[in-house]
C-alpha cells in the first residue's frame, strides 16, 4: 500500500508541558561532554554514596543469584524475608514495631514510592502541599499527575521547619498530601520531635495525609533516630519512606520502603501491583541482610567515612565566601552565596568552567533555594581536597 509523501507529525501528551527535563539529567550530558575533552570535573552535585555496602549484602547477593529458582518473577509485595528485615529495622533503629505482612511495602526506592502515593491518594485537579525548598520529584511527579502544587515555605528563621502559623492560614478544602523530609535535602535541618508531632495533629485535624522522606538519619546522624511515626496516632495519617540508598550505601540496588498503616499499604499496592513487579529475589535477600548490618559498620560507613569529607566541604563554603549552618545533618552541607551574586546559578556556572567542579545551584529546589549552593560528600577525601584546591587557585569568591 501506498503512503502519500507527508511528513509524520504526533504531539507529546499535554503534561509533558508542565515540567522540564530533571536538571541533574540534563547538566550531566554537559559535565560528560567536558570530560570527553579532558576537562576532569569534579562532580559535588549528586548524593550517590560512593563507597560500597557491607561485604555480607554482596556475598548474598552472590550467594543466591546462583541459585535455579531465584530468577523467576517475584511478589509485588516483596519477599516475606525482606519485609521482616524492614520491620526489624524500624524496632531497631526507630523503636517503631511495624507489622511485616500489612504495614510494609518494599519499594524500588522513594521516587516510585512518590509516583504510587500520589497515584493512590490524589485526583486530577486536587492539591498537594511541597515544601519550598524541597526534592523537585514532589513537584514534578504531581504535576505530570494532574495535582495542584501548593508551595508552603522552609525559611532560615525557623530553622528549615514549617511555619504551622501560615500553613494553617492557606485554603486546604483540596489538599491531599502534605510532603515533609527530615533530615532535610537540600537544607541539612535536622528531624525534631515537635515538628513530627505538629505534623500529625495537622493531618488529623485536617484530613491530610502527611508523607514523610527519611533516608537521611543515619548520615552524620547523632543521638536517637526519629521518625515521625514515633508519634501517636502518626500511623493513622501518616507514611514515612525509607531507603537503603544512602544509609546502607545501596544507590544502584534501588531498595526502599513504605510504612504505615495496613488500609493505606492495600491502596497503594493496588497501584503498584498494576505497574511492576517484584524486584529480583536474590537482591531483595541480599538487602535483607543489610538491614543486619552492624552498629559498627553504620559507625563507620555513615559517620567516619562523611565526617572528613564535611570539614572539606566546609572550606569550600568558606572559600567562596558562602555562609552555611554548621548544625547541618546529612550528606550535604547547605551553603548561601555572597552578595555580589545575583543567583546560585551565576556562581555554580562560574564554578564549573573556570574550576573544574561541578556543585549544585540551589534554585533546582525551589525558588526560596534561590540565593544558596548545595555540596555533596559523596566523592573521596582527596577529590574534594583537589576541587578545594582548584577554587582556590581560580580565585573564585
């Protein structure tokens, strides 16, 4: 049959619209171009923990993928090995007990924890409350959803935490979910107990499911764990993802976690069991024995390895003049620019091309991370002394 000589023309789907290519997507294709001509660039930007997890999780892994019977397709709702070592996890760390068969649901890490959240919780048209600063997946993944994005503001003046006063002066007739992550990405302020339980009285008071993102705590993590569903009543309101990329140094792996209560794990496995399926059974058995993993090795993977690598940063942040909290937690040190700069962007450019090193403009958080830099420990002790070394000698401040 024959087809007339007219050139072949489709539309992408209206959402698209709505939301860009993720920045780290699109200025790493530059950072790989750079090095291709032998620039060498430091990257500071992304938080993918470099060093690997403990030998015990790679032996299993090893272990069990020999096996005949591991390749076969697994259960949406994870292995009964693996949730058990998620609920032993949380008695552990959080003191929270956590019923293995109905309050958890293993995740192929948080951003698909947020796609079926929002998927199970919000209509097109309804609104969903995203802290300003705050991770651009709550953003973006609800817009191309149909949600309404709703700012609420972290400030410097109270410490990165929400203002309940303004919260509660905001229309939230639509609103659905509330999304929260302490220890906070990018600021670095800190999990606090008030906070957690002002979120759970504002969920029940308004019938908002509050989503916490809590990958952060073990990352030059001191004292006690928190989790907002230390609280009571959080269970009711509240889900709190956790992931093994940070904590377990476990990037790549893509293991998470959702917990909260039984009829909340059933709406949002409905979605998830019509999208994927279960992750490949050796790397769920090989993740439940990372959950095993010493105090000692959390000592020293979480704490020791970042503790250097944060003194580092610090001197870069004095280096270019930026002013920064040194209470800051996580893996990743929270700095604002000197006056003379009109935005980060203009500094983080001027960073890259004029010495080699590639840290993250804070304006890719929102619009309140306009004036700050963010810098990741995820690179070794004498990386982050050469790109000390490179910013100095371009005299950039």
């Amino acid at each position: 049959m024959k087809t007339e000589d007219k050139a072949f023309s489709i539309q992408p789907a209206e959402r698209l619209a709505g939301v860009s290519e993720y920045y780290f997507s699109r200025k790493l294709k530059e950072v790989a171009a750079m090095n291709a001509e032998g620039k060498d660039i430091i990257s500071l930007a992304i938080g993918s923990p470099d060093m690997p997890p403990s030998p015990e999780t790679i032996e299993t892994l090893c272990l069990e993928a020999q096996k005949p019977a591991a390749h076969g397709y697994q259960p949406t709702m994870g292995t009964p090995e693996l949730r058990t070592a998620m609920a032993g996890f949380y008695e552990r760390w959080f003191g929270v007990r956590l019923d293995p068969q109905t309050e958890i649901l293993p995740l192929i890490g948080s951003k698909e924890g947020i796609l079926h959240v929002t998927l199970a919780f919000v209509n097109p048209g309804d609104e969903v409350l995203v802290p300003n600063p705050g991770y651009p997946t709550y953003t973006s993944l609800s817009k191309l959803l149909g949600a309404s994005i709703v700012n609420y503001d972290l400030l410097p003046e109270n410490g990165w935490q929400p203002d309940f006063d303004a919260l509660e002066q905001k229309d939230l007739s639509r609103v659905k979910l509330l999304w929260t992550n302490y220890p906070n990405m990018p600021t670095g302020a800190k999990a606090l107990r008030e906070t957690y339980e002002r979120l759970v009285d504002f969920a029940l008071r308004h019938g908002i499911v509050v989503v916490n993102d809590n990958p952060y705590s073990f990352i030059l993590g001191k004292g006690e764990h928190l989790s907002i569903l230390q609280v009571p009543r959080a269970r009711e309101c509240c889900i709190e993802f956790n992931s093994m990329s940070k904590s377990h140094n476990m990037p790549g792996w893509r293991v998470g976690l959702l917990a909260t209560n039984a009829q909340f794990v059933q709406w949002v496995l409905k979605v998830k069991s019509n999208i994927d399926s279960g992750t490949f059974r050796a790397l769920q058995l090989a993740a439940a024995k990372a959950y095993d993993n010493s105090d000692l090795w959390h000592k020293q993977a979480n704490i020791e390895t970042y503790a250097p690598r944060r003194r580092y940063a610090e001197e870069i942040m004095k280096a270019l003049g930026c002013q920064y909290d040194p209470e800051q937690t996580g893996m990743f040190l929270w700095g604002r620019i000197p006056e003379s700069y009109d935005n980060a962007e203009e500094l983080t450019e001027r960073i890259l091309h004029e010495a080699r090193v590639f840290i993250t403009p804070g304006f890719i958080f929102g619009s309140n991370g306009r004036r700050y830099i963010r810098i990741s420990l995820c690179a070794k002790e004498e990386k982050m002394q050469e790109a000390l070394r490179r910013i100095r000698e371009a005299g950039i401040c």
